[in-house]
C-alpha cells in the first residue's frame, strides 16, 4: 500500500466538503471539483496530481504511529512544527518515535537523518535540537511539546542559525540517488 493509498482511504465525506469549500485555493481547484468521495479517493491515490496537506500528513503520522518534526521553509511564523501520532494533545515519551523533515519554500518535504538513521526515538534527539520544537526531555521525558494545533513556536530571526545548529549537530538531509545507465 503507497502513502497516497493510505490518504485516500482515510478520506471521509466530512473531508470531501472541506476540499469543495477550498475551490479557490491554488492547489485545491481539482479537489473542490469531486462531487463524491470515490472520486476524490482515486484523485488522492493518483501519483503526482495532489501534493500532501495538512491532513495528509496528519494521517501518515497516526498510520505509522510517529511523531513528525517538520521544519518549515514555508511558514511565516512557526518554522518548526509537530504532528503527533496520537493527536493534538497527546503526552510525549521518551520513547516516541520521531522523523525529521525538512519543508521547503517549493512545498516539498526532505528527510533528514539522524546519525544516518531515518527515525529516533525522542530522547536520542539532542536537547538543543529539541528546543528548537518546544519540547523538553528534562525531568525524566514527560510533558510539554507544542501547542494543542500541533505547531510549536520560534521566531524567524534565529531559524537559519537554528537549522545550521540541527545539520552540525547530529542531523543530515538525505541525497536522493540516482542510477546512471
């Protein structure tokens, strides 16, 4: 089953009319014009057609039970942003599985491994990368760690200090390989 396929059979009528209220938003037109929920099922599921939203990504967390730290080149405010796998206001351990990715201004989201790794658990992560998501492993693990919509928050001034910090730290972006022929 492909991430798409787990999306689309998440999709309930409830997301249906939100995507018809979205006809004016770029990126949602095609969304907006299913008129049943099959039909925006298949759309989903067709690669290369819809990039992942909010709900998208919200889904794969609570599919594969991770955390998703995701900082954001896009956002205004809020660079660096939470989905939870148990929802907005589920409790942290220090056992929780976390991906790391990176959100660029074009919309994509990279992966960056941590020690050459594609997933850690929370309390592998360094304090100071941590910090940068509002979340403490101070006192044992519990608590803390964004706010109930999931994002946390940092001021824009220090974010390309702060992703700097993240890379020399412990942390890479992934290469995307290619084959030569």
């Amino acid at each position: 089953m492909s991430l798409r396929d787990i999306v689309a059979a998440a999709l309930t009528m409830e997301e249906l009319d939100f995507y018809k209220v979205l006809h004016n938003v770029p990126g949602y037109s095609e969304c907006a014009q299913c008129t049943t929920l099959e039909e925006l099922k298949s759309l989903i599921a067709t690669p290369r057609r819809i990039w992942a939203d909010q709900f998208a990504i919200e889904t794969l967390a609570k599919h594969f039970h991770i955390r998703l730290f995701i900082v954001d080149d896009g956002a205004q405010k809020d660079k660096f942003v939470i989905v939870n796998a148990g929802g907005q206001h589920s409790e942290q351990h220090a056992d929780d599985a976390v991906v790391l990715l990176h959100r660029t201004r074009r919309q994509h989201y990279n992966l960056i491994t941590v020690e050459g790794r594609m997933k850690s658990e929370l309390q592998q992560m360094k304090q100071a990368t941590l910090s940068l998501f509002g979340v403490s492993m101070d006192g044992g693990g519990g608590g803390g760690g964004g706010s109930g919509n999931g994002h946390s928050s940092s001021n824009s001034k220090g974010h390309k200090r702060s992703i700097d910090k993240i890379m020399k730290e412990d942390h890479q972006p992934r290469k995307k390989t290619t084959k030569r022929r």
